[in-house]
C-alpha cells in the first residue's frame, strides 16, 4: 500500500510500520574541542556537554545546537519531574522545600534544583513499515502537525524512522518545517518488520552523553518482529537512563476494527510501551481516534515544559545495583501535599518522575 502526502506519514508512522535503510550516525559522542567525523554531511552539530575551563568560558550556550544547563558530577544522579493532580492538572510554582528524594527508602539531600526553562531537546522515533500500514493514513497529516506544531522556535527536534534497521532523517534541527518536508517524502515503506527494542536502544546510547533534559517521543504499534535485543535487555538499560520517554501506541485501531479484538500479542505490545514511559518519568498514550491527536501532542510539551529538574548525591553507596527512586511532594511541615478544587474537594499529587538508576561500583580499595 502507498503512504498518504507528508502529513499522513506521521499517523501512518504512528500506527505502523517504518522504512528499512542502513542505520546512520545519529548524535554523536561529546568531543571536546573537537567537531564530530561521523556525523553525515551538512547535518547539525550535536550538543556537547561543557566541562572544565571550556564550561567556564562558555556562559551562554551557542546557539548552533542544545546544550547541558546542569553541571556534571560523575555520582550526581538526575530526575526531571512533572507534578499533577489527579485531573491531569499540572502544578507549577512549587519550590525545592516540597521536594522529598527517596534513594531506596533513604531520604536525600537535593543539591540542583530548578523549574525547567531551557528549550525542548526531543528526538521523534517514528515506526514505519508495512505492519498494519495504512490504518489512519488520510488523517496523518494531523498528527504530523499535531507535536511539531507545539514546538517552539527554540526547541529542539530530532527525527528518526524504523522497520528492521534504524535511520536518522534529521539530526537536531530547529527548523520544523524541514522536519515536516522529510515526513513528506515518506511513500513506500520496504519492510514488514519492526526493530523497536534495537531502535530505542541506539537512541539513548547516542543521547547519553547529551546532558540537561532530553526526551524521545515513540510513534509505534509496540510490536517488536526484529531486534537483535531482548525486552529484558531494553528494560535494564531503561533502569539507567535519565531520558524521559513518551509513547502514542498506534495500535489500538487494531482492538476497535477486529471482531475477535488485537489478541494477546497486542496486549504485550502496549503493556511495553507503557512499561517504557513509566520506567523514564514519561506517559502513555493509546488513542483510538484521531480527534485524540491533539490532546496528546499538548499533553507531551506541556509535560516538557512543566518539568523541573532536580540533583542529588546519593548517600547510599556506590554498589552498581540497582537502586529504587521515589519523588513525593511535601507541604512546608514535611506532609504529604494535598490540593483542592474549587469546591474544595481534596485531590492527590501525581509525580512523574524515573523510578531507579544503577550505582557505579565502589573504586577498588587503595585507588
């Protein structure tokens, strides 16, 4: 089947299937002092993250590509956190006292913390391939400007699509309406396959060495047909990263068309998707209707821009286990927060918010 023009391509991505061609260099590692070799022609320079004298003389970020706005410490450990009630109602001016981090049940001491501020750093990781293609094609267009639209001039956005391999469409880019002419230049998907596992895999290990909030939004089924890795393996290195992860799962046309329902494999399909988001600080979602695009796509940036952005240095040893987070907002006597509505009707705080992160091993004794 043929994809729709360039606006269909992101609904069609989001439900479905992606386009085979050998993987690229995406972002490259931070190089100090030095331009990336990898990266393809004429592509962005990727953020580096400053440090020592070159972080001193560098006050202001360039404004050639995003940029850490957090020091980097090698124990530092760093959450971005998103509060809600329990609407959906996102709450702001909240100060560092309503914070409590818990590090496997031992409260921490918060050493960095701030509203976020700086600009959206977002990598869209788009599924597109023959698996279930074509479902919702004539309305893609909507999803295609449903997220870019809610991006700002400042932000920072990052396209790749997968099938059986991965391939990076526009590195990071400020100009949105090159991102929307590359959707559209999307017709034919060669693959029935999806390397979703791998896709996200490659994705945070070439986000690592970006420093400050990053996120990726997935666009995809949640089927995996071709990974080299495993979801135990996806979930482990999921455990370490600070990325957030936000996912629309694509699939649910398949629940609501079929009479005998999307089956058990689906269920699995989006109970890792939602695994995903959870696991990073991020959300799920899994419309089934297209009028749903828009509400989502807010949803996203709003989380973004409502994050805020804490540091600590654990206490608890260095022991390379897994350690287990936990964010609760506090009243200015240490209580649990509480918040009313207008009728005066008490509702509960929601934190969003990654769950762990792996220690490093204690250095060997003598070092």
């Amino acid at each position: 089947m043929r994809s729709a023009p360039w606006a269909r391509v992101v609904l069609l991505a989001v439900l479905i299937g992606v386009l085979g061609v050998p993987p690229e260099v995406f972002v490259a590692r931070a190089q100090q002092q030095q331009g990336p070799d990898k990266l393809p022609a004429q592509q962005t320079t990727p953020p580096t993250p400053p440090s020592g004298q070159q972080q001193q003389q560098q006050k202001q970020p360039p404004t050639s590509a995003p940029q850490s706005q957090i020091s980097v410490e090698s124990n530092l450990v760093n959450i971005d956190a998103v509060v809600t009630d329990q609407d959906g109602d996102i709450l702001t001016n909240l100060k560092r006292e309503n914070f409590r981090v818990l590090d496997d049940g031992q409260p921490q001491q918060i050493t960095n913390f701030a509203p976020t501020e700086a600009p959206i750093t977002i990598v869209i990781l788009m599924e597109f391939s023959h698996l279930f293609y074509g479902q919702f094609s004539y309305y893609a267009k909507y999803w295609a400007y449903g997220f870019l639209n809610h991006l700002n001039q400042k932000d920072w956005v990052a396209f790749k699509i997968f099938d059986l391999k991965t391939r990076l469409v526009d590195d990071f880019t400020q100009d949105k309406q090159k991102v929307g002419q590359d959707i559209a230049s999307l017709y034919f998907p060669d693959f029935s396959e999806a390397n979703l596992f791998d896709a996200i895999l490659e994705t945070l290990d070439q986000l690592r060495d970006v420093h400050g909030r990053k996120s990726i939004l997935v666009l995809a089924t949640g089927f995996d047909t071709f990974s080299k890795h495993n979801l135990d393996q996806t979930y482990k290195v999921l455990k370490e990263t600070d990325t957030t992860i936000f996912c629309v799962g694509m699939g649910e046309g398949l629940d609501l068309r079929s009479a005998r329902g999307a089956g058990v494999g689906y269920l699995q399909a989006k109970n890792q998707m939602t695994q995903f988001a959870n696991m990073t600080g991020g959300y799920a979602w899994f419309p089934r209707f297209t009028g749903e695009a828009n509400d989502i796509f807010n949803s996203v940036a709003g989380f973004l821009r409502a994050q805020y952005t804490i540091a600590f240095t654990p206490s608890t040893p260095q022991d390379g286990r897994y350690h287990k987070l936990k964010v609760e907002i506090v009243d200015p006597q240490g209580n649990p927060l509480t918040v009313t509505n207008k009728k005066g009707k008490e509702k509960k705080v929601i934190v969003y918010a990654r769950q762990g992160y792996t220690a490093p091993n204690a250095p060997p004794a003598g070092n």
